[in-house]
C-alpha cells in the first residue's frame, strides 16, 4: 500500500494539473512517479525535468529512445509496478 495516494487528473491542485496536462502531452499519458512528485510540485517539476532530459536522444547519445524505453518498461516490470 501506498503512503502517498496517487493525484488524479479530478483531484489534481492547478500545479499539478499543468504537470499532468504537459506530461499527458509529452509522453501521452502521466506516469504515476510524475502523479506522486505532484504532491510537491516543486519536486515534481525537478523529476519531469529529468524524465525528459534522460530520454532525448542529443542529450543521451548512448541509447536510442526505443532502447530507453524498453529499459524503463523492464525495470517497472522487475520493480512489480502494475501500471
């Protein structure tokens, strides 16, 4: 069990909607790391920053982004997560 409930898009404050509404626009959906870091929304902004960061490619020239997101779906998939 969760000790911080995960923020929907209903319960979200209006920082972490604008959190929300950019990664939904990025990514096409909000990972639930984004939606618990949205408690803090300061934190938040630091984790969506380094989200974004660690998968552009010309940041990060040593993995392709498919490659990157294979890694991430594998390790969420070790780790138990269900979403």
């Amino acid at each position: 069990m969760a000790l911080l409930p995960i923020i929907t898009d209903e319960d979200a404050s209006p920082e972490a909607a604008v959190l929300i509404k950019h990664s939904n626009q990025l990514f096409g959906r909000t990972a639930n790391a984004v939606r618990i870091a949205s408690h803090s929304p300061k934190l938040a902004q630091v984790l969506f920053g380094f989200i974004v960061a660690a998968l552009r490619e010309e940041i990060t020239e040593n993995l392709d982004l498919r490659t990157k997101v294979l890694v991430i779906l594998k390790t969420s998939l070790l780790n138990g997560c269900k979403h």
